[in-house]
C-alpha cells in the first residue's frame, strides 16, 4: 500500500488541488479541468488495489492478461506565477456499497495525498465539492469555502462569489463534508498544512439525479483561479455548462407543473434575483414542502421505471 | 500437503454453480473443513439477511480430505477489503496446502437454452497455465474487456493476484442459460464436474447429477406445457431469435418461481 512514483519533479513550493467524485462531480470536473487547461503532467499515483475493486478485466487471446483500477493520479505544473500538485481520484474508496469514503480506507487515501502534499513542501491544499442548496438551476452558482484554520477565515471572506457556513441562513457557520474532499481537510490540518475546500452550490432538485453539473464546476474554477492569481480559459468548461443547463431545462420542464411553481420561487431565494410582487417571497413552510415535492416526483417516476 | 491445487466456489453465483460444484466434491470424495475465515472486515456485520426464510451468515471454508491432492473453498463473495481477503486465502492454501495452481468456479448468464449442451471456457493467468490446460475446452480466441458501467467479477481478481504471486490459475467460465440463474443449473455443475473429474483423475461417479438434470428438465417440460409464453420464449432462444427486455426477465422470473417450487425434488 503506498505511492507509485514515476518521475521526481522538481518543484517549490506547490500548492495542491485535490478532488474526488461527489454530487454532480462539481469539485473533479473542476480541477479535472484545470488540469486538462495547463497540460499537468502525471507523476504519480496511489497503489488502488488495497483500496479499490477492480474497474476491468483484459483477456486477450483466452487469456487474463491483467485488470484495471479506478485510478488516483498525481500531476504536476510548473508555471511562472505558482507551481501545482493536482491529484484527481476516479472514485473514492467507499466501503460495502456506501457512495463515500469513510473510516480506515478514507484516512488511509487521505493521508497519502497529504504524505505527497508534504514531501513537496506543498503551501496549501485545495479541495473541492458540492453544496447543495435550495437555489435554481437558473442562478450563478456561488461557492462556499471552507478553510481547515480560522487564520484563514479573513482570506476566505475576500475571495469573489464565495460564502462561507455562517452566511447561509439557520446553519449558524455549521455543516458538514461528505467524504473525501472533506477529510482531507482534517487530515491536512492535523498535520499542520493548511487548506480549504470549495464547494460549488448545486440545485437541491439535481442532487439525487446522476447529472454532471459543470455550472458550478465554472464557480469553483473561477475562484481557484483568483486565489492563485492565474487567467485560466474559461471557455471549455462555460460551453460544457450551457449544454447541461440547456439539458437540466428540458428536465425541468417535463416536471409537472405544481412541482414547477415550487421549484420556481427558489429563482427569488435568497441572493442573486429581487422577488417580484408574485408569487411572493418563499417563506419555509414553502422551502419544505418544495422539497417534498421533489422527493415525491422523484420517489413516483422511480416507480414508474422500476 | 505440499503441491496440491486450489479449487474456489463462491456462495452467490449465477446457477449456482460455485457452491453446488464444491458441495459435490465435498459430498462424493468425503472432503472435510479443516479451515475458516473470520468474517469480521469482511462482511458487514450488523445483523444478518433471511432468505428463503432462514437466517444467513458468511461463511468462508477451506476443506481437505486425505485422500486427494485438492484444497477446496466455498466462501461468501466478501463486501470490502477484497484484496487483503484474497491475499488471505491465498496465503492459507499456500501455507497449508503448497498450492500449485487455483481454478476458479464461476456461472456465466448466457443467451441459451436448457436443451443444448453447457460450453465450459478455461480462462488462465499464464502462459504456463495455458500449456498446462492444453487440449481442454480452451476459448484460445476470446478477447474481452469489462464494458463500461460493470465491473469484473471476484474470480478475475482472484487470478489476477495469484498471478501477482507467481501461482498459475485459471477460470472456469461455465455457460448458464439466463433463465437457471438464480436457480441451481445441474447441467453446468456437471460439465465442471467432469472438468475437475479428468484433470486430477477423481473417479467422482457424476450419475446422480444426470438424475437431477433430467428431473429439471422434465419440470421445464411441464412448465412450457402449462405456459405457452414460457414455451414461446424459450422456443424462441432455442432457435437463436431474441427475446425483449421485458420478455427476459418475465421468463426468468417465472422459471425461477417455478423451480424454486421444486427445489426439494430436483435435489
């Protein structure tokens, strides 16, 4: 169990960005893209197979030439401003079904990347994820940021079209980071590295739905983008965000139209759009039987293709 | 013992093929435990699944007999920890059996009917394996990789980690109608039988197999009689013609009920 390296880099001072699949695979689409962006070079990857059950079989021939794991690559980019470690896991080494890490094998994934986050001297590590929200698809997703140290708090408040826990109402700067992408922060920290992880706000309706959703993977991208001080294209991932909307909208619009209405006010929640004098402001009984109704159209139409 | 082989049967298999295949061996050549592995880490715990109304518990055993070079294993699939588990079984029938070379056991879902023969493909994790096998039912010209969304099965890593270690192994692929899958398929434990029978010179008499195949095809004779939509769709298999999503699972789920009914007089 351990790392495989295939080439030593020489690098000062790097910072890291790490994710793992999650809720509309907001956080890897992000830095998968970021990667892609500036041609990051693979230099090593995490052993999979303590951690992983196969992904392929190869037979050649008749016979079992070899068998592939979901992969956990590290890359490197040496750029004139910052150079960066990126680490882009397949799938998160979850146990007896469960869809996130936890326990021994998460701890044990989560501090290889931060034993390569040390070994490289790394200033600062980035993670990132989904928050779900009760917002409309419709809305500029904004990015909640989390940072593993409350020096860090003062820095985070100034990153752009970035909350943190305590500005989303009732949750009191309270919440939680399903796997992965949010024990690496602890482990991080208990090692004494600071980091922080994004989380790209994502629909409540979308998240049970197996969707992709690059809209907020464009949030994250374009605060990771301001925080290392680097111009990065935006034009990849804007166009792969205006087909999944242009998707989501054909979904959205085969919703019946009462669950519709509901899921309409989420457009007047909270930050982005002033709420007209109809339908009027949403009010909580509104936000809980919006939610019930999702879960119950979901809960039908499964049904109805079981 | 020292150079013996390795033969494993997982618990959950299509036509269940594993388990029925070592219960065979277990039964006719008098093979006893000698053997567990503990299934905490292994298996989830919390509390147990009733099927068939009973209660079930993962069991993994090795068994041995003083009689035969062979070390069997029936075990449970395990639900996490898959490589040091397979590592741990390894290790064990290394350790106490100096294994030489492993087989794995498992059914293959295929679009056939109960009335053709069952093909059995030999898939080995070496070239020496390969020699070793030669002049068996070898599928020498198959090419295959798992299609996106699925994931290989347990046997395929079990290979592939003896071949890590430097054992030879191969799989035992044997063809199982789609419609006996979840039922026993006697035909399939047969023709793995009389694999291992001729490869290691058991003398295990396979007749009471032959009694169990005619008395289940004698019920799916009974069953096409008694529905013309089984009778059809099976008919329809039999001449190579394909069946519909719905068609599929409709058959197999109505051979299943049916057999499932039988259960105590096919064995």
């Amino acid at each position: 169990m351990g790392i495989k390296y295939f080439s030593e880099p020489s690098l000062r001072k790097p910072t890291m960005i790490a994710s793992w699949p999650g809720i509309g695979n907001i956080g890897v689409l992000a830095v998968d893209t970021f990667r892609q962006m500036v041609m990051a070079e693979a230099f090593a990857e995490i052993e999979p197979w303590d951690f992983f059950y196969p992904k392929q079989v190869i037979i050649r021939h008749g016979r079992l030439e070899d068998i592939t794991f979901p992969s956990n690559t590290f890359y490197f980019k040496k750029t004139a401003k910052k150079d960066l470690i990126f680490f882009v896991g397949e799938e998160q080494p979850s146990e007896l079904g469960r869809e996130y890490a936890e326990g021994r094998k998460a701890y044990q994934v989560a501090e290889l990347v931060v034993e390569v986050a040390r070994k490289y001297d790394c200033e600062r590590i980035y993670t990132s994820g989904a928050a779900v929200a009760p917002v409309h698809h419709t809305a500029r997703p904004r990015v909640w940021a989390v940072p593993n140290m409350a020096s860090l708090l003062d820095e985070v408040k100034r990153y752009p079209n970035t909350i943190r826990m305590s500005d989303v109402e009732e949750r009191g700067g309270e919440g939680s980071i399903t796997g992965l992408n949010g024990l690496l922060l602890g482990v991080a920290r208990k090692h004494g590295l600071e980091a922080v992880c994004f989380m790209g706000e994502i629909p409540v309706y979308l998240q049970g739905l197996s969707l992709s959703y690059p809209k907020a993977s464009k949030s994250v991208l374009e605060v990771i983008g301001k925080v290392l001080g680097l111009s990065l294209m935006m034009e990849p991932i804007s166009r792969l965000a205006a087909r999944s909307e242009r998707e989501i909208e054909s979904l959205y619009n085969a919703f019946p139209p009462e669950i519709r209405d509901q899921l309409d006010k989420l457009k007047y929640l909270g930050h982005t759009t002033p709420a007209p004098s109809e339908p009027g402001p949403i009010t909580e009984d509104d936000k809980k039987q919006i939610l019930e109704e999702i879960d119950k159209f979901f809960k039908n139409k499964d049904d109805k293709e079981d | 013992m020292k150079g013996s082989s390795l033969i494993i049967g997982w618990t959950e298999d299509t036509g269940r093929l594993g388990a029925q295949s070592i219960d065979s061996l277990e039964r006719n050549l008098g093979f006893r435990t000698f053997a567990e592995i503990e299934p905490v880490g292994f298996f989830p715990l919390g509390g147990i699944t009733v099927e068939d109304d009973v209660a079930q518990f993962p069991v993994t055993r090795f068994l041995w007999s003083p009689d035969s070079k062979l070390l069997l294993l029936c075990s449970a699939s395990p639900k996490s920890e898959w490589y040091r588990f397979l590592n741990l079984l390894l290790d064990i029938a290394v350790r106490y059996g100096g294994i030489r070379e492993v087989f794995t056991i498992g059914g293959m879902p295929a679009i056939v009917a109960h009335t053709v023969p069952r093909e059995v493909y030999l898939i080995p994790n070496s070239e020496g394996m390969e020699e070793s096998l030669q002049g068996n039912t070898l599928s020498d010209d198959l090419n295959y990789e798992t299609p996106e969304g699925q994931r290989p099965t347990l046997n395929s890593f079990l290979l592939w980690v003896a071949k890590r270690r430097g054992i030879n192994g191969a799989g035992l692929w044997a063809s199982i109608p789609f419609y006996l899958g979840s039922v026993e398929d006697a035909a399939a434990c047969k023709r793995t039988l009389e694999f291992f029978n001729k490869r290691y010179g058991l003398g295990m008499d396979v007749g009471e197999l032959d009694e169990r195949i005619s008395r289940q095809n004698g019920l799916l004779s009974e069953l096409r009689k008694d529905s013309t939509k089984a009778d059809t769709c099976i008919q329809r298999v039999e001449s190579n013609l394909s069946l519909s999503d719905e068609e599929f699972e409709e058959l197999a789920v109505e051979v299943a009920e049916y057999l499932k009914g039988f259960d105590d007089d096919i064995r």
